[in-house]
C-alpha cells in the first residue's frame, strides 16, 4: 500500500506587532551591549594606564635609593626599611645575581622568572595569575647590574571587574526586557489603526459594501492603503448594483419571448387549423432564436475574457461585408428619414473572423439607427492607416454623456437618459470581438454633435 506524503507542516503565525517587539528588543540590547562593553573596556583601560603609571613611579622613585645599595650596607637598611614600609598590596625586591637582597616582608613575592625581562626602562607585565592571585609586576636594570621587580596584588581589583562585568550584563538583560516591553507597548499603539481597518472590514456585508475603511485620523502610511480599499469597495458596490439592475432587465428581456414562446406553443396545441399552427410555430422559432442570439453574445463576452482567446483569423471581402450590413439597415434607417453614407475602397480586405466582426459592426450600426437624430444620416467609413485597418461608425445624435465614456464598453453598463436602451451588453459585445482580434475599440463625441465610434484592428 502507497504511503501517502505527509502535509507540509504550516509555519506557525507571527504577527507584526510581535516582530516589531522582538526587533525593538534586539535592537535595544544590542546597542546596550555595545554601550556596556565600550564603558567596560574605556574603564579597563583607564585603570590599566593608572596602575602601568603607578608601577612606573614606583621604580623611578626607588631606582635611585637602590642603585649601588647592594655594596653599601647602610643605604640597603634604608632600602629595606622603605621596602618594609610599602604600601598595602605592593611589594619591592632588589635583585642582585640572581638573589634577593632586600624584599618587601610580609608580601608572597613571585619567583624572578616570572618578572618581565628587566631593562633599562621600566618593564611591565599585566594579569599574570600566580597561586590564585592576580599580579602586575614590573622590572627595572639598575646601572650597578642589579634590578628591582616591583609586584601589585590587584586580586580585589579583578573581582570588582568581575562584579561590574555581572551587573553591566544584567543591566544589558533588564533594558532588554523593558525594550520588549515598552516595544510590544508601542508596536500595539502604533497598530491600532490597522485593528480600526479590520473591524471596520469584518463590518461589512453585501448590504454595506460601499462603507468606508478609512478616516483622517489614519496615518499617512495606511491612509493611502485605505484610500484604495475604499475605491475597490466602490467599485465592487458599483457592480453589484449594476448586476442587480441587469438581472431585472434580463429577467424582461427574457420574460416577453417566453411568454410568447408559451403562447405560441399554445396556439399550436389548439384547434385553429394548419395555417394557424404554422403561424404559431413561426412564431417559436422566431422567439428561439431571439434567445439564442441573448445567450450568444453573454457567451462571447465571456469568451473574450479569457486571457488565452483569440480569433481564427482569415483574410475576407471587408468592402463587400460592409455593403451588405449598410443595405441590411438602410431600411430601419429610412423609417426614421435616416441616410447612410458610405465611405471605403472597393477590393477592402481584413484578416479576422468575418461572423464575429460583423457582429460587432451590426451592433454599431443598430446603435446609431437607433440614436440618430430623423432626418439625420449615418457615416459608416473604413480605410487602411499606419499598418492598421480603421472602421468608424458615426451618427448626428444627441451624443454621449462625457462622464459615460471612460465605461461605455462595460458590461451592462447604459450611458443614462441620452442614449438609453437595451440590456448595456451591444457594446461590451464590440469590445469583446476587438479583445479577440488584438485591437482596440474606442468611442468619443463630434465636435459637430454626435457620436464616433473607432475599431483599429492592428495586421
């Protein structure tokens, strides 16, 4: 039997405030640290300057006494009461061939071997660690062959060391933790603002999409996020009224061809002879068919959408297409007093699929039939330009609401009182068959009233 592979095991959730606080805190420890061991070590050296001098003073002040005392019995009685009498801590040899002949009474001097080499200037050696002390020694070559070794006890000075290294160190570790504390403090304060998005964010429903996430009191950093929360939000409360609106205009649209489809079954069903019954199942197919071009172009549109789609292109008449669709609406046209003119080459040809094509232009040629002024005419036009193949459609009519053109090829969108009609699918239609074509689908006003409407299709 197969084993199955284990699930990766989901890393474990840190919020911001958290890291806020822990990076806060390594921070702040870290800069203590730093400022603690620069103290320790600017401390350390000031001492160790301090006692290099002492030691350095010491054999200066006692060279002289003890220069050529080796010989002179008086002067080394001197030397010895002055090295009886020396400060607590210290200690003082005078070392003539290898042997000791005055030294400090009541003080463990170390072996000479342990002493610095003895020169001519002072020699010193720090943190040499005999019998469980700590020494700083120094040496001194004396002009009669003889040398001073100089020994200061600094045991106490180490573990005062010691104890400053521990509470400096504990230091470092209490202003980390006030860090993480006064961190996680401050993180949440300065959080805030996004708990005041989020409540604001779980408030809303279906029923109050369009109700803002942010205010004046936001920072300026989250403001700006807030801003463009609150225009998605819009925009979505825009869609969804304007699906509300389209289901009901579908919900009309669909209802007369179903009820005449249900009242032409019935006609059928009934006992009004051949020529009746005929006439009823005209009428059904009529109706059918009716429905079949409203699901065709919600399919199209929906096809469009795809990232992927694209036409299947093949080279057609464009001149001869164009003559049909302007002969296919001259009489619409003509009952309104409407004249269409026309304005392409003979011979015009484009690469694209000729039904999707002539769909979209039958589209724009039903709109401006329909929103031509009477008596008016229509400009249908089509011409090669900069690698491009260019079709307009223009009417003389009341034009388009300018604030309607930024969405006028929207699904179900309808630009309102001027030019109103239809379930706002004709030109998100036009615009899906330019999608599928790689080109461009454009609409603007005549500056002599009306409106142009603009495909590019690119070769």
């Amino acid at each position: 039997m197969p084993r199955s592979e284990a699930a990766p095991r989901a890393r474990p959730a840190f919020s911001i405030a958290g890291r806020l606080t822990l990076l806060f805190a390594l921070f702040a420890t870290g800069l203590a640290t730093l400022v603690a061991l620069i103290a320790y070590r600017s401390m350390t050296a000031i001492l160790e300057n301090e006692d290099r001098a002492a030691q350095a003073a010491a054999l200066g002040t006692l060279a002289p006494l003890a220069d050529g005392a080796a010989g002179d019995p008086s002067r080394l009685a001197v030397l010895r009461a002055r090295f009886a009498g020396a400060p607590a801590g210290w200690g003082f040899r005078l070392l003539c061939a290898e042997e000791s002949r005055a030294e400090t009474t009541g003080f463990a001097m170390p072996p000479a071997g342990e002493f610095p080499a003895a020169g001519d200037v002072p020699g010193i050696a720090f943190e040499r660690r005999l019998g469980g002390r700590t020494l700083h020694l120094g040496a001194l070559r004396l002009s009669d062959g003889c040398a001073i070794h100089t020994a200061f006890d600094a045991t106490r000075e180490e573990s005062r060391f010691r104890r400053l290294r521990a509470g400096l160190a504990g230091l470092t570790a209490l202003c980390g933790l006030l860090a993480a504390l006064g961190g996680g403090l401050i993180a949440r304060a300065g959080l805030r603002p996004l708990a005041r998005i989020s409540e604001r964010a779980r408030a809303i429903t279906a029923e109050k999409i369009a109700q803002p996430l942010g205010d004046a009191r936001l920072p300026v950093e989250l403001r700006e996020l807030a801003g463009e929360f609150d225009g998605m939000l819009a925009r979505l409360a825009e869609a969804f009224a304007r699906l509300e609106g389209y289901a009901g205009d579908l919900a009309h649209e669909l209802r007369t061809p179903l009820a005449n489809l249900s009242l032409s079954a019935e006609l059928a069903l009934g006992d009004g002879g051949e020529a009746r019954q005929r006439e009823a199942l005209e009428s059904l197919l009529e109706e059918a068919r009716r429905l079949r071009a409203l699901v065709d172009r919600l399919l199209l549109i929906a096809r469009a959408d795809r990232p992927d789609a694209a036409a299947v292109r093949r080279p057609f008449d464009l001149s001869r297409l164009l003559d049909r669709l302007a002969g296919l609406h001259a009489a619409a046209a003509a009952e309104r007093g409407v004249e269409i003119r026309r304005a392409w080459p003979a011979g015009l040809t484009l690469s694209g699929d000729e039904t999707l094509v002539r769909q979209a232009l039958d589209d724009l040629l039903d709109n401006a039939v329909r929103h031509a002024r009477e008596g008016g005419e229509i400009r249908l036009a089509a011409a090669a330009s900069g690698g491009a193949l260019i079709l307009t459609v223009e009417d003389d009519g009341p034009g388009i609401p300018p604030e309607a053109l930024p969405r006028l090829f929207e699904r179900y969108f309808r630009a309102g009182a001027q030019r109103p009609g239809g379930l706002g699918l004709g030109l998100a239609l036009v615009r899906g068959v330019m999608k599928l074509h790689r080109g461009e689908a454009s609409a603007e006003n005549r500056p002599e009233g009306g409106a142009r409407f603009t495909l590019s299709f690119r070769d």
